[in-house]
C-alpha cells in the first residue's frame, strides 16, 4: 500500500493547468471546464494527474496512456491493470491517493463548524452516542474522525449510496485504534487514521491490516 498527497500551497499557473490537461480524457477536460470555482477545477485536475502518474511510472506506461472506466456504482478502476487498486480524496488544498492490491478507500476533510445535526441525520446510533459523549471542545473535532473513517470504509466497499451510512459503526478508540461492526455479510477490512494537517482528518480503509506509516508527498512539477 502507498498513499501520495499534493497540497495546493498555490493555484496551477496557465501553463501548468494546460501541461496537466494534456494528459487526461476529454471528458475530464470538459468536466474540469465546467467548474465555477477555479480551485474545484484544480483540485479535480490533480487527483487525476496524480493516480496516472503514481500508477503509470509504476507499471511502465507513459501517464497519459492510463485509461479509466468505472465500476456499476461509480468507483473508478484501470481496466488494463486489474490487480492496481486505488481511490481519491479532496478537501481544502488536500488532494490524496491511496493504492494497493486490494480494494481500498481513502478519505480526507476539512474540518468546519456545525457537525451535530449531520450525524444526528446519517452516523448510527453508537456513534452518535460516542460524539455526544465527547466534550463540547472535541465533538467537531471527533465527528470529522467519524466522517472520514466512515467515507473511507463506503468507498472502499464500492457500493456508493447503497451502502447507507447509518448501517454500519465506527469507532475510534484511545489507543488511535479503529473499531469496526460491519454490515452483514461485508467482508473483513481494516481502518486507520493518519494525522496530515492541523485542518483536517484523513482515514484509509484497506482489505489487509498492513498500512503504510505516512504520505508521500509530490509537487505540481513532479506531475508535469
């Protein structure tokens, strides 16, 4: 497993944008182009341009080469290279990745205010219970553990809204470890939390327990 994050310390400049649009889909410029806000355009241009390179200089194939096509709920997977798995995540100036040789989800946010209604609405009842339990100071901070570990566990799964968010729980316990009561039938699988930036929570969810310690990091001139 390897996990690689860009941070967007700055917008792409004209040139940057346009080298980075050369290397992906038609449909991905468009989609790109449609964006009101600059920095959602930027954001979705990275991640793309991440994955290709990551996955393309690891299995010899020029970035632009890698072709996508999606699973019946959405995820997104390299029909050419079956045993790559990956997923993305962006938030704020965050764009990440995670891939391995399993299915895998990864999930990142920034934090903002006004959490409770949400979880009230979407979390199961346990963890509702345990964010309630949380200080007043702590429960922003312990309800983005929960949405992100709970992100990260849907998408890893690969059913999309089909897996509703109050049907499985999640908990993060003293340690750092991370509990988890699956849905019926789901098989096993593994979450852990990693710490990147004061602003944000970030967990990976993974078919195997063996994680990888941190991100490796890439700048925009390491994409280009």
């Amino acid at each position: 497993m390897k996990i690689y994050g860009v941070y967007m310390d700055r917008p792409l400049s004209a040139e940057e944008t346009e080298q980075m649009m050369s290397v992906v889909s038609a449909e991905k410029r468009e989609k790109c182009r449609r964006f009101y806000h600059e920095e959602d355009a930027h954001r979705t241009l990275i991640g793309d341009v991440l994955v290709r390179t990551v996955i393309g200089h690891a299995n010899g194939l020029d970035p632009a080469a890698v072709t996508f096509s999606v699973q019946e709920y959405g995820k997104p997977y390299i029909p050419s290279l079956p045993a790559v798995h990956f997923n993305i995540s962006h938030s704020g100036r965050w764009i990440v990745c995670a891939v391995d040789s399993a299915p895998i989800g990864i999930d990142i946010e920034k934090l903002k205010p006004g959490t409770i209604d949400i979880a009230k609405r979407f979390f199961s009842q346990t963890e509702y219970n345990d964010m309630q339990a949380k200080h007043p100071d702590e429960q922003t901070d312990y309800f983005y553990h929960l949405w992100s570990m709970k992100e990260s566990f849907i998408k890893q799964a690969g059913k999309g809204l089909s897996l509703p968010l109050d049907s499985f729980s999640v908990r993060l316990q003293e340690d750092g470890q991370v509990s988890i009561e699956l849905p019926d039938g789901h098989e096993p699988c593994f979450i852990r939390t990693y710490e990147v930036d004061a602003g944000y929570k970030m967990a990976v969810c993974a078919a195997q327990p063996d994680f990888c310690e941190g991100i490796e990091m890439k700048t925009y001139k390491e994409l280009l």
